[in-house]
C-alpha cells in the first residue's frame, strides 16, 4: 500500500501558483529525499500533505484517505500519523525537555493540554515519553531546558516527539540544515535508524546531494512545483541532481500555464 498519493495537486498563495499538477506516490516504508532549489515549492508540498495548507486541486491521499474528503475529527486522526521534524526544531523552548515529547501525544485518543502536562499525564504516558526519549538517547537530559539543549539534541527531542505522536509517516523538512556536519549526519543516521525499526515512510528534503544519495531509498526533484526527476538511489546521477538547481528553480521565475487554472465563469 502507498503511505502517500498526490495526484496532479495545485496550490496557490494568491497570485502566485505554488505547486503546479505535481503527482508522486511514495510507497509505505520507502525514504523519499527530495531536492530542490530555495522556493520551488517543498514546504508548501510537505504542508499540504500534513494538512497544513489545503491545496486547491488535485487529490492527495495518506493511506488511501483522501485529505478533502475527510470530516474534521478523522483530518485530526490522521494527521496525528504524520510526524514532522523541522529545520528549526519547533520545541517549547521554556518547558523540559521531557515536557516537549509529551506534546507529541496531543491529539491521540482525544488527549487535551492538560492531560498530556507532565503534572497529570498518565503513568503509560510518562514512561512512552521516557522510552522515547532513551531511544534517541537523551534521557539523562529529560529535565532539561530544551533552551540548554544543542541544535543536534534539539533536533533528538524533535524525533522523540514525532516517536511518541506514533507518527506513520515523517516528513523532515531540511532537518539538518542547521547543524554541523557531524551532527547533521548523526541526525540522519538516528532518523534512519527509527524509521526502518518501525517500518515508516519519510519524505524528508535535503540540499546535501551527497547525504541524498546516502539516505535516500529513492530522489525526488522538484523545479517550480512540480517533480522533474524521480529515481532510485543507485540510478541517481550527481548531474540530474545539479541541474535541479539551474535555469528557472523559482515558482516565482516561472509563469504557470493558462490551463493550471479555471477562470472563473461569468455569471
Ligand atoms: N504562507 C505563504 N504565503 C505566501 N507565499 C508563500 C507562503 N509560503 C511560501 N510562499 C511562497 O511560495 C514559494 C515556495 O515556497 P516554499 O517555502 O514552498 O519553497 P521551498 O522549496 O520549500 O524553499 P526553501 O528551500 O527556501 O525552503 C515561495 O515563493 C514562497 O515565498
């Protein structure tokens, strides 16, 4: 079964037409590395996916559920399935670091705010979030301030996190961008390490293409929204991977084609 089908998706800003009829399947259990020059559109992907921003055309399906068509409380299931890990970590920095891995469990089963402060969160609950943290390796620093936290053991809190939101599907949106090289790969080996011990899917992007080819199952390129290279690690040539970043990258560069869009009909 695929984790993830998006089928000929649009999205626009306004004015500015985002991602443009882009199709990609990803299989479950598969890592996707996806590149792409700065504003082609891999964010905004990644948003429409995790149900962030709703895209305007097209179908996208997380395990064969379609995001559109879904109620408000089964959106909120599934998005509970998908995990996301940013370049800029997105922890509470003011709470403990035991505290932020307990957030990972909002939204599962009705959880609320309050039942997932460490103060009244349930016994399974505080030993799933320890679990998780020892699983990347920080337990000793669960009272810690996420604040006093390097970038690299911040982004170990983030993947504790998304391990105990139970996520089926991780998508990492540049998660080593601000991290050295040493962490940097520390951070993939980990992420890599957890996703194939539990079987998940990850969509992740990277501007390394020498850790895409490393990491990656399979390269997915994009250039002004829309996938203009899809292949198997071992195929993967480093000039392909170049020339994503060449010519028109921009979704701004490239006018989008008169056919992408319905004009509105005249009443
Ligand atoms: N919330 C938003 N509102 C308006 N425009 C947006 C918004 N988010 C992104 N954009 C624009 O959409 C285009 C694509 O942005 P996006 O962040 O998806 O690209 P990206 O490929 O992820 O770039 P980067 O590698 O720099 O993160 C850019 O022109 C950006 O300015």
């Amino acid at each position: 079964m695929n984790a993830i089908d998006i089928t000929n998706v649009h999205k626009h800003y306004g004015s500015l037409h985002v991602l443009r009829g882009l199709t990609l399947s990803i299989p479950k259990g598969e890592c996707v590395i996806l590149l792409g020059a700065n504003g082609c559109g891999k964010s905004t992907l990644m948003r429409c996916i995790n149900g962030l921003a709703p895209h305007d055309q097209g179908d996208i399906r997380i395990f064969n559920e379609s995001l559109s068509q879904l109620s408000k409380p089964r959106l909120r299931t599934l998005r509970q399935k998908v995990g996301v890990v940013f370049q800029q970590f997105n922890l509470v920095q003011n709470v403990s670091v035991f505290q932020n891995v307990l957030y990972g469990a909002l939204g599962q089963q009705r959880l609320g705010l309050l039942s997932t402060l460490s103060c009244t969160a349930s016994q399974t609950l505080r030993e799933r979030a320890m679990k998780s943290l020892d699983r990347v390796g920080l337990a000793h620093k669960a009272l810690a301030s996420c604040r006093e936290l390097s970038g690299g053991q911040q982004q170990r809190v983030a993947i504790a996190r998304t391990l105990m939101q139970d996520a089926h599907i991780i998508i990492a949106d540049e998660p080593i961008a601000s991290l050295d090289p040493k962490a940097g790969r520390e951070i993939m080996d980990l992420l890599l390490e957890v996703v194939s011990e539990r079987g998940l899917t990850v969509l992740c992007t990277l501007h390394q293409l020498e850790l895409a080819q490393q990491y990656g199952d399979r390269i997915v390129g994009m250039k002004a929204g829309t996938v203009v290279l899809d292949t198997p690690r071992e195929a993967a040539a480093l000039s392909d991977m170049q020339a994503l970043y060449q010519g028109d990258t921009r979704v701004e560069q490239t006018p989008s084609s008169s056919t992408t869009r319905q004009p509105l009909k005249a009443i």
